[in-house]
C-alpha cells in the first residue's frame, strides 16, 4: 500500500484485527484483499458483474447489488467505499443504508470525487458534445458534491463527522488522453456512432493540450478529492 493512491483513506480507517468490514464500491477487490491482509473480515459490494467476478476469483466475499439498496442491520465495525461513492446520485440514500450497516459505535470512511473535479475536462466534452447535438448531461451523471453538503448528507443520516477535507489533487496519466476516454469515458463516447468516436477524441485532445500536456508529453487531469471521517454514536 505504501504509494498506493488509497493510502490515506486506510490510514483513516485504521482497521484493526478481527474487525467485520464493508468495502462499498469494492471493485476488483484489491482494497478488500488488502484490508484482509490486516486480520479483517470483509463483505465486498458492487454493482458490477464483471468486477465482481473478479473480486470472486481472488477469493472474497462479494455481493452484487446498487449501494442505494442495502439490506444490512447493524453487522459491521466499519465500512469503506474508496473512489466510487460519486457514481450513487442517491447519496442520502447510500448513507442511511450505511448507517444501518454498521453496529453503534461504528465508522464510515471515505474518498470519492468532490465538487470541481475534472471541471475543464467535464467542460470541453460538453461543449463538444454539444456541436454534436448531444447532451453531455444524459452520459455525466456523476454526484460530486462540496465538504458542507456532503456533511449535510451525513449528519441528516445520523453520523457524526468527524473528518472531512475537500482538496485538489493533480492525476498524471499512463496513457494519451484519448486512450483514457477509450478506457473510462465510454459512457460519452456512446453517444456518438462508432465512426464518429475518432474525430471526436481528436478534437477534445487537441483542446484539452493546453491545459494537461505536460512538454515531457505527460497528460495530467484535473482531479478533485472528498475525504472523510464519520461515526455512529
């Protein structure tokens, strides 16, 4: 974990031993593993057949269903949800069932992208989106709210918030931009028929290299970052 991205969100959680965790979001189960690696017990979730079937194949326990609906009454110490709470619009709904989730005494901690991320990104495929005369909005979808208002969500849940930190936070790329919108940003380039996509990434390349081309040819997007800490009493 030493320079993995997610180090931080772990030192916050602090799992110890024994513990019965949640991973919300849980992916292709590396955070899971991880935290099993500490002596902890973890349930996974996600929404994702694909990713969970990979989760599956590294051996842990993992639930397939929207974190919007959960079904869990007072069973965990604590739960996790690292990178994924932006893609639940319903995020009042997401905390109750969390809430729920965990036995008293019990913490939610958690990253996701806050509010501002990946605005001049976001922005230029919009308005490319737009030339086209399509509606960027029906493929964005994400949630990305300010510190106060996602506190707000948790507090109207019942936690107490302990943590939270909004911040700013550079993302350098292993690939072009366009091969990042290829691998992350298909529910964009859905919009647009297959022979159209090219000339699309094109453009938004060509745009967006004032802003995050680095003269080493390095892309680096603008991201933002939610961070926090919260407890039920």
């Amino acid at each position: 974990m030493s320079n993995h991205p997610a180090r931080a969100v772990f030192e916050l959680l602090a799992p110890k031993a024994g513990e019965l965790l949640l991973d919300i979001g849980s992916g292709n189960g590396y955070l899971s593993e991880q935290l099993q690696r500490c002596g902890c017990k973890v349930v996974g979730f996600d929404s994702d057949p694909g990713l969970v079937s990979a989760a599956r194949a590294r051996g842990l326990e993992v639930h397939l269903g929207n974190a919007e609906q959960l079904y869990f009454y007072q069973e965990f110490d604590a739960v996790l949800s690292y990178d994924a709470l932006h893609w639940m619009r319903r995020s009042d709904q997401v905390a109750i069932g969390i809430y729920e989730a965990l036995k008293p005494g019990g913490r939610f901690v958690g990253e996701l992208a806050g509010a501002g991320h990946q605005k001049i990104l976001r922005r230029t495929l919009r308005d490319s989106l737009a030339r086209r005369s399509l509606d960027f909005e029906v493929a964005d979808q994400l949630y990305l709210p300010t510190a106060w208002a996602y506190q707000r969500v948790l507090e109207n849940a019942g936690f107490h918030v302990s943590a939270i930190h909004w911040f700013e936070r550079p993302t350098p790329l292993d690939c072009s931009i366009a091969q990042w919108l290829q691998r992350f940003g298909g529910r964009y380039l859905a919009l647009l028929p297959a022979e159209l996509q090219d000339g699309f990434l094109n453009e938004v390349t060509d745009e967006l290299a004032a802003d995050f081309l680095g003269s080493d040819g390095q892309w680096t997007l603008d991201c933002t970052c939610l961070r926090f800490k919260a407890e039920k009493k």
